[in-house]
C-alpha cells in the first residue's frame, strides 16, 4: 500500500487505504475510504438514497431535542469504501482500455460493479470501483440450502443476462468473481479483465455452420478414428497447422469449446462456468475440477460424460478426441449420481433433484443447446421451488432414521472418497 501512495502521488487526500483484499494475475485490490465522497453525485452508490433518508430522519429527531449539543446535532454519515484495482504493467494497454470500455458500458446494471472513475501515472493504472461487502464463497458453499442456491444464482443469471444483452462475454465466472452477500441475497459481478464483446465474424467454427457438409464432416472423423484407433498416441513432428482460439479463462471453469480451441465461442462459455459453481454447491467439492492443463481439464470432463459424448462434442468443433484410459467409460454417468458421489449422501431430496435437473441443463457439452442467462432464470428451479428443503445435518439425520443401511454406506464412502471409487465404478480423474 505504501508502493501504492508513493506512485500516486495526491492519493492519500482522496482515498483512506485500508488493506489489500484480493490478490490475481494482473491486479491487486485494496480496500479504501472514499475522503472525497461527499463532493460528487455519486450516482454508482445504490445505498446512497437510504443513506440519505437515514441521514434526513436522524437530523429531524436532533433537531427536536433542544438540550442537544452542537456536536450531537451534527449528523454523522457512515464512511463510503470503494476498492480501487491496481492493474499490473505486464497487462497489455489493450487489455486495460478493453475493461474499462466494457465497464463503462455496463454502467447502471445493479448486478454489475460499475467503474467509479480511473486515473494513471505513467505506465501505474487504477480503476476505482463500489466496495461490496460479501462473504467467502469458501465459508459458505458447504452451508447453503437450495433455497440459497435459489437466491445465489438468480443474482449470478441476472447479472449474466444483462452483461450478454449487451453482446459481452465475461469468459472469466467463477466464485471469486461474484461477491454474494448472504444477508442482502444479492450479488455483483466483477473482474472484466478477460472479458470480450462477442463477435462471431472471421472464421466460422464447425458449430457455427449449421450446413450439410459439416454433419459429413463429423461423421468422416468418428470414421477416421475408427480405422486408426490401433495407433494411439499423436506424431511426434506434427505439419498440420495448429488451431488459433481465446483459451483465456480459469482452469476448472472453462466451457468444452474453450478446451476445443472453437473459434465461434459465445455467451453460452459463461452458462458453463455457472453450472460448474452450482456443481460445486451440490457436491460440496472446492474446487471441483482441477486441472493442471488442457489435456486434464478434457479427461476430467470426460470421465463423466464417457467418451461417446466426448466424441460428438469434439466432431462439433472440428476437432478429434480419443482415448484409452480404462477409467473413461462409454457412457459416462448421470448427474444425480454424480451429485450422491461427491456429497456423500444417500438420496437427493426433491428440491436437490429440482437443482441437479437445472445442473443438467447448465452442463451442456453441446452449447447450443444450453440456455441462455434469459432462459434459465424461467427453469422451474426458480419459478416453481420444491419447498421440502432441508439443511445438510437435517438431511443426514432424516436418511439415517429412514434408511440406515443407505445412510452407513454413504458414511463410508465418504470417508474412502479420496482413494476409493464408489460401488458403481465410477472414476473422476
């Protein structure tokens, strides 16, 4: 922070910093005291109108108390925090005028962190923006009820529906990038440092054509495989021309056709990355997927889909996908049992069943298939609950009384989780 003030000179007479509250690839946040706050309009500041209606109410009650002080009669407003992002130098311009753009247009959307203001010293850029005040997704993932997970993603899609109304892709949904305040049941979404507006021009993938020669296509590779499937591996000096794709995004979040280097990506990479966050909830795993590259990240997902629907997804896009793990299976697995695996429960109740239908939707390989922010918001998961929702304990007790050899058996699955498969087979890589 000191770095900070000594750069900027000027700094310390308009923002009060705090502490540091995040840390990413190219950029710090600090938390700060807006000193100045009282000088401007202010209009980003959606607390603004009931802070003045406080302010307004306590100086009437002053007022009438004629053995008040002057100093108790002076109202006192509570102090105004932005977060002011420090963008590294090793960003690109581009990259930094980028997410300002894209701030900037998005500004008025309330589930949205809108840019405050900017300044630069040099090559030193720092973007002022709202503080939110959220709770860790780490606390509170294991914790959350549906009816939470209802709240959560009902703000996580209504921000999503508003930034790809305006042709944006956020490519970077991930827990940390929606601060979710518990209390108030709403959240906004930040970080656009990776962001793009989407633009289907150029190139033209294979999913984007919906034509004739590419149905043929897609069957010549699935025959082509086929033949050659006895020489596995890949040439050691390869001439084919390597395929040119925005891969940008988090390891564990990203969509197929990001993996698949598909150059028509769209809004829909973003309904992904919010299904693997409501995987996530409902398996109670943090992270859920956990690649170290592209390869993994594909066998991850491919050991629950199977390599049928691997293949189909991959021939979608051009591309070729073949494998000989033996933990890979044909068919892959259904998203409930995925969901008893990883939660380590003997039964979903009907809301969880509600939540994990929504799941399937979210985690469409195909993405024109998967919905749009538009559309899940109209899911029945949020317009038609099931209301027999009850916390994890309640659950486990409920089970145990009910069924108490279901109930042991997931007991000691999940305490074998982490070295044992299930009693079905079932391999995560």
């Amino acid at each position: 922070m000191r770095k900070l003030e000594g750069t900027f000179k000027g700094i310390s007479s308009m923002y009060r910093l705090i502490n540091r509250i995040g840390e990413g690839t190219f950029s710090t946040v600090y938390k700060a005291e807006d000193l100045l706050y009282d000088e401007y309009e202010n209009e980003w500041d959606w607390e603004r109108k009931s802070d003045d209606q406080d302010h307004e109410r306590n100086r009437n009650l002053q007022s009438t108390d004629r053995h008040s002080s002057k100093s108790q009669r002076k109202a006192k407003r509570r102090p105004h925090y932005v977060a002011l992002k420090k963008i590294y130098v090793t960003s690109s311009p581009s990259r930094i005028q980028n997410e300002l753009e894209l701030l900037n247009d998005l500004y008025g959307s309330r589930s949205v962190c809108p840019l405050v203001t900017a300044f630069r010293h040099q090559d030193q850029v720092v973007a002022v923006l709202p503080y939110f005040p959220h709770t860790d997704f780490r606390v509170q993932y294991r914790t959350f009820l549906v009816s939470d997970m209802r709240h959560y993603f009902r703000s996580l899609f209504t921000a999503l529906h508003a930034v790809h109304k305006a042709d944006i892709i956020h490519r970077d949904i991930k827990p940390t990038n929606f601060l979710y305040n518990p209390k108030l049941r709403r959240g906004v979404l930040v970080d656009f440092g990776l962001a793009e507006r989407e633009y289907l021009g150029g190139e033209l993938c294979h999913c984007a054509q919906h034509s004739t020669a590419s149905k043929y296509r897609a069957m010549w590779l699935q025959t082509n495989i086929r033949s050659n499937a006895q020489s596995a591996g890949y040439p050691k000096n390869d001439s084919r021309p390597s395929r040119r794709a925005n891969r940008a995004g988090t390891r564990g979040f990203r969509a197929p056709e990001v993996l698949f280097k598909c150059t028509s990506q769209t809004t829909k990479i973003d309904i992904w990355s919010a299904g693997v966050i409501l995987l996530t909830i409902l398996g109670r795993r943090f992270p859920f997927f956990n690649s170290a590259d592209d390869v993994d990240a594909m066998i991850e997902i491919a050991s629950i889909f199977g390599s049928r629907r691997m293949k189909a997804a991959a021939a979608l896009h051009g591309q070729v996908f073949e494998t000989n793990l033996p933990t890979i299976g044909e068919k892959g697995y259904s998203w409930e049992k995925i969901v008893l695996w990883s939660s380590c429960v003997a039964q979903l109740t009907e809301s969880e069943k509600q939540a994990t239908s929504f799941l399937s939707m979210l985690l469409e390989l195909n993405p024109s298939k998967r919905p749009t922010a538009k559309e899940a918001l109209r899911h029945e998961f949020f317009t038609h609950p099931e209301e027999d929702d009850l916390a994890w304990e309640d659950i486990g007790d409920k089970e145990q009384d009910d069924k108490p050899n279901q109930a042991q058996g997931a007991e000691e699955q999940c305490q074998q989780e982490e070295t044992v498969e299930p009693a079905d087979e079932m391999h995560l890589v």
